[in-house]
C-alpha cells in the first residue's frame, strides 16, 4: 500500500478548457449501469466527443485507444485509455450499446478495415 498513488485532486473549473460536460441523465442513472466497463466506456466516448465539442458527430475509436488510450497524429497517446481488457472493452461496449447510452455507426465499405464510429445517445425531442 506505500506505493499506491494518492491523487492529489481535480483542478478547478475555472473555464471550459480541460473539462468535458457531464449530462445529470447520467448520475441519475448510476443505479442502471449494470458495470464499471459500460461505465468506463461511457464516460470515455463523452471525453472525446463532448470533450471536444462534437456533440452529433461519432468519434473512431479502436479497441486498442479505449484500452490505451486515443493516437495522436504522430502515434503518441493523448491519455491513459480506459485501463480495460480487450474483453473489458468489448463487454463495456456492448453494455453501453445495449441499454441505449452510446450508437455506433460502422463503416465496411473496406472489409479489411472496418472503421466503428461512436457517439452518446442524445435524446430529439419529437416536437
């Protein structure tokens, strides 16, 4: 336990910048999430795409980005991932997907590199 990190706090929020926007329809809805993946998962499609204000847009995230976090351009990691499993991932997924929090919109024109695009469910209301 003397190696255990402490984390030292969050910053504060001063201003928008390195802040994502959490809805309250989500803490409200702790008691449904039925694991930490879907959680994990959840959270992190909204760091990369209310994170950075594209809010209809669906963001490519590989299963490898979600374990270890999203590539920059020249290939280095912008964060830490979500510290899953391959399964973990996978599961959290399909958890999310299921229960309606996160769409996944899926290019195969390319066979050999389907591309998987994901996005936060956000309610239209019908009027």
């Amino acid at each position: 336990m003397a190696d255990e990190e402490v984390f030292p706090g969050f910053w504060h929020p001063n201003n928008n910048e390195g802040f994502s926007k959490l809805p309250h329809e989500l803490i409200d809805r702790l008691n449904k999430i039925e694991s930490l993946s879907e959680l994990k998962i959840i959270l992190y499609i909204m760091r990369h795409t209310w994170g950075f204000q594209e809010f209809e847009r669906g963001k490519k995230i590989t299963t490898d980005e979600f374990m270890h976090g999203r590539k920059k351009a020249d290939g280095t990691r912008m964060d830490n991932g979500t510290g899953l499993s391959d399964w973990g991932v996978k599961d959290g997924i399909a958890k999310a997907l299921k229960h309606g929090y996160v769409l996944c919109e899926i290019d195969n024109r390319d066979k050999g590199r389907i591309r998987k695009y994901y996005k936060i469910n956000i309610y239209v209301d019908p009027q």
